[in-house]
C-alpha cells in the first residue's frame, strides 16, 4: 500500500503503507494486497477483462497511471503494463517541478529519469504533467 499521498490543497496524507512498516519493525507480520503488488495489477486486469472484453482471446490494452514511481510504476513495471508517471501533483511534484522562481534544471524527462534512479525502480513508459477527463 502507499506510504503518502497528496490532497488536492497539497497536504500529506499518510497511507496505511506506514502504519504496516512500522508494524513489520516492531516484529509484527503483516499481510499486504496492494501497489506495488503484481498480484494487485493482475487482479484489476482479470476484473477488466471480465468486465470489458466478450472474447477471452481479445488483445486488452493497460494503462495504469499514477504519481508514485515507488508505487504506482514500479508496479506496472513489475506486472508487465505500460504506466505513465503524472508530474505536476502528487507524491513527487515538489521535487520535479520547483516553485515559481526556482531554476527547473534539467528537463522533466532528465528529472523523472534521474528520480527513478536515484531511488532504484523502473521507469515509467510515458511521462505527463497532468491528465483532466473531458467529457
């Protein structure tokens, strides 16, 4: 499960990721179903293709989209789905887009791959600043 996640005025909000590390480290055993969880990723697309798809042998196309590169990418990654990482809100938006005022430095492509090394995960296969939904 995630350990954070970012309200829309941009306040923290704590996930039950945290309360579940601090347990394990305490020595408590804990049984987590969620992001990053393959089996979470294969869960939502055997429900998808239920849903959605009349012949089993219909190509499903995934696309999972978030703003943690430890949760929701590395997850996509790991169950074999493309992702796109959302830049401009979110887990990591402080860090790939300073405040106004503040040099950028590299471009968002450089920064978002930098993150993902830094931190040791895959990369996302896409990259965008924000998605709306428009009716």
């Amino acid at each position: 499960p995630d350990f954070c996640a970012i309200d829309a005025d941009g306040t923290v909000l704590w996930m039950p990721g945290v309360t579940a590390e601090q347990y394990e480290a305490l020595g408590g055993v804990v049984q987590r179903f969620g992001k990053p969880a393959v089996e979470h990723f294969n869960a939502a697309i055997a429900c998808a293709r239920q849903c959605l798809v009349k012949e089993s042998d219909t190509p499903l196309r995934v696309l999972h989209i978030g703003d943690s590169v430890h949760h929701d990418i590395a997850g996509a990654a790991a169950a074999g789905i493309d992702s796109v990482l959302i830049t401009s809100f979110g887990v990591h938006a402080e860090e790939l887009h300073p405040p106004p005022g503040v040099e950028p430095g590299p471009d968002l492509k450089r920064r978002v791959m930098h993150l993902c090394d830094r931190e040791g995960v895959a990369s996302p296969t896409y990259i965008m600043e924000a998605c709306t939904w428009a009716p």
